[in-house]
C-alpha cells in the first residue's frame, strides 16, 4: 500500500482533512447537544443556523480540500513542493464545476391565509453548489487531484518551468516559474468542462456522479456492505495487507453517504442512511483497533504465560484508545492461525448483532453531526452520538467480542505457558 503513488496519496489526502472533520465536530457536538432546553433555547436566537453553517464550511466542501490535499500530498512524495499543484488542483476543481444556478423568482399573494406564491420567472445565480463541493463531488476531486500532480509533473520534467535570473528572489521565481505550466494544466480542464457541456450530462459531476458513485453509494449504504468492507479489510490484514488498500476504495464513497447522514440530520430529516452508520460505529476501528480486540485484551487480563502477561502491560493502554499494533505484531496476530477465525469474524459478529439490536431498540435517528476522533473509546463513542441505546449496543457487542477472542487466546496462551515451563526445566 505504501509503495503505491495512488494509493499512499489517497490515504494521505483524507487522513488531512481530519483536523477540519473533528473541529467541526466539536462546534457540532455543542451545536446539537441532546438537552431539549438548549436546542430550543439555539432555535429560538437563531444560533442553529449558525451552526449549521459550521457544516456548510466543513463537510460540504470536503471534496475541494481533498483535491488540494491529493495533488499537494502526491507530488510533494516525489520530493517535489506540493503547494503549488496543491492550488492548481482546487482552482481546476473549481473550474469543472456549474457556477451558475437557475433560481425560481416567487411572486408572493397576500390576500388569503395561508399565503401562497407563484413563480413569475427564473433568475440566474453565481454560486458554487454543496452538491458539487461536498460528498457528491469526492470522486471528481481525487480524478482532479491525480490528473493534476500527474501533469505538473510530467511538464515540469520537460523543462517547461519559466527560468528566471539567479538575482530574482526565490519566492518570486518559485510563484512566476509554473505560469506557463498551470496554463497549460487550466487549459486541459477548461477543455473537458466545455466538451462535457454539450453531452447530455452537462459537466463532469453529473458524469461521474451518476454512471460511478451514486450506484456505489447505494452499494455502500447498506449494513451488509460495511460488514463486508471490514471483514475484507481484516482478513487483509491477517495477511500482512495493509487495510488501507480496502479503505482506499471506499472512503470517498463512505463520506459521501456519511456527509448525507449530516446534512439530513441537520436539517431535521430523518438520516437516510441509518443502519450502515449503526454498524459502522461497531465494526470499523471499533473495540479497540483493526480487527476489534478488546476481547483478546480482556482475555489477556489473566494470562498464565508470563510473555502474554508482559504483553497485556505493554498494550492495554493502547488498545483502550483502538489502537492495537502492539497486539497485532506482538503476539502475534498477523498470520497467527490461532487467531484466523476471531480477527476476520468480527465484523460479521459484531456487525450483526448491533444491526439487529438496533432494530431491536427501533432506533430511528443518531447524532449524525458529529465525527469523533477514532480513537475514542468505542463505549464513549456509542453513548455520545446515540445515547442509551447505542450505549446498550456497544456493552453486548462487547460481550459478545470477549466470548469470540477468548477460546482462541486461551489455546495461545496455554501453549506459550507449557513452552515457558518446558523451557524453565531445560
């Protein structure tokens, strides 16, 4: 995965937009707070808007900070500045997308209760759409961000950089040498935007939006897919894969719907896509990392071996807070037979039964507003965006986690000790 230029870019590019997701999360969390008296009290002075508005600045415009961060990122890991590639792909991404919106004038009538209006004429509108900027538009900005490093690249390797006097100033020369080259990089996005104008998609995100990812999407939304996403992702794993050859593929697709989730919720609609956010809360980096192996910890708390009694000092801690590469390399898991059946049956585990609590519990709606850091605990995480009922869900997910981990770490651990007590003999 680290050796694929793609690949690494693309892991790369999202993992940077974290500090925007999880900002705004924060803003969000106290924006839509579940306490009655504080929502009213922020409809009432007119504060919800202006929280919602931390969603218009963040999540939908997500696609336009991966395609500065894909070209910024790809380039700069072939030791080049990425800056300005980083620029050249957002204005590129910019400049595919629609700018003018056909919006209905409206003749209001007065003269009878409820008031009705009329549409008197349609009025053209300068505006970048959300629907472009946002989870729809992820696709076009990986294409733009890949596009984009790979042209600045191969023009700048034929010399076509403006070369300026030694006495000009580095900043000055820097900024004036890629003139000729974003042109020529402008140029070639302004063609596809005015060869796409006279199809019947009219622009590229229509195009890709709806041939690619929309049928993605509804692949993705439901909880079969995501329980197949990170059983896939596991079993990857096992194998010395890293997962993010899985989550590559899928991340721009999973915000997309995720982004959905936000907007719908923030708007007071019902959260379209429910169910594959329920068991995505309980089977991605849940339970204490890839794989989800609180229960192997919680097994671990009464070893017999002295090795694995080290080892649970050493990665306890950091498992709490789903982070388990200590666990995964120390002891081992990766391509441990032992451990085969627990790391890849996890997911269908954990995933089925929370998809089935929650029908269960009639959960209708979760705080899709918020995107916590991964590595809150997964308890914390569950009580936090889903209240009482996702808390329900996390604690028998967690049983059930600990009563698959633990017949499997018994037979390591019981074969490490007869091995420890083998060697104390000799």
């Amino acid at each position: 995965m680290s050796q694929n230029k793609f690949f690494s870019a693309l892991a790369e590019a999202f993992m940077r937009t974290t500090p925007i997701t999880l900002g705004a999360s924060f803003l969000m969390l106290l924006g839509n707070f579940p306490i009655p008296p504080w929502l009213i009290w922020l409809n009432e002075t007119g504060l919800s808007a202006h929280f919602a508005a931390v969603v218009g600045a963040s999540f939908n415009v997500l696609a336009l900070f991966v395609a500065f961060n894909f070209a910024y990122v790809y380039v700069k890991n072939q030791n080049e500045n990425g800056l300005t590639p980083g620029l050249l792909s957002a204005v590129s991404f910019l400049l595919l997308a629609p700018q003018i919106i056909q919006v209905p004038a409206l003749e209001s009538a007065v003269t009878e209760f409820p008031a009705t209006a009329t549409v008197t004429a349609v009025n053209s509108v300068e505006a970048f759409q959300t629907a472009q900027l946002g989870g729809p538009g992820l696709i076009v900005a990986i294409f733009v961000g890949y596009l984009t490093s790979v042209l600045y690249l191969a023009l700048k390797k034929r010399n076509l950089m403006i070369k300026l006097p030694a006495t000009v100033p580095p900043n000055v020369s820097e900024s004036l040498s890629p003139t000729f080259v974003a042109g020529l990089i402008f140029a070639f996005f302004f063609v596809i935007r005015v060869g796409l104008a006279y199809t019947p998609f009219g622009n590229i995100f229509n195009l890709i939006y709806g041939v690619l990812q929309a049928p993605l999407e509804s692949l993705t939304a439901s909880p079969i897919s995501i329980i197949f996403i990170y059983t896939l992702a596991n079993l990857f794993w096992f194998f010395g894969i890293h997962p993010n050859v899985v989550y590559g593929i899928v991340t721009p697709i999973l915000m997309a719907n995720f982004t959905a989730n936000t907007n719908a919720y923030i708007n007071g609609e019902a959260v379209p896509h429910l169910m594959m956010a329920v068991v995505y809360v309980f089977t991605s980096n849940a339970l204490g990392g890839q794989g989800g192996t609180y229960g192997l910890i919680i097994s671990m708390f009464r070893s017999r071996s002295a090795r694995y009694k080290e080892l649970f000092k050493l990665s306890a801690a950091p498992s709490l807070f789903n982070i388990n590469e200590p666990l995964v390399f120390g002891m081992p898991i990766m391509l441990n037979p032992i451990f085969f059946f627990p790391m890849v049956l996890g997911p269908i585990i954990q995933g089925g039964i929370a998809w089935g609590l929650a029908a269960l519990l009639n959960i209708q709606t979760y705080n899709a507003a918020l995107q916590l850091p991964w590595t809150m605990p997964t308890p914390i995480t569950a009580a936090i965006v889903g209240g009482w009922k996702f808390l329900v869900i996390a604690l028998v997910v967690l049983v059930a986690n600990f009563a698959l981990w633990y017949p499997f770490f018994k037979v390591a651990d019981n074969k490490e000790y007869q091995n420890e007590q083998a060697a104390g003999q000799a």
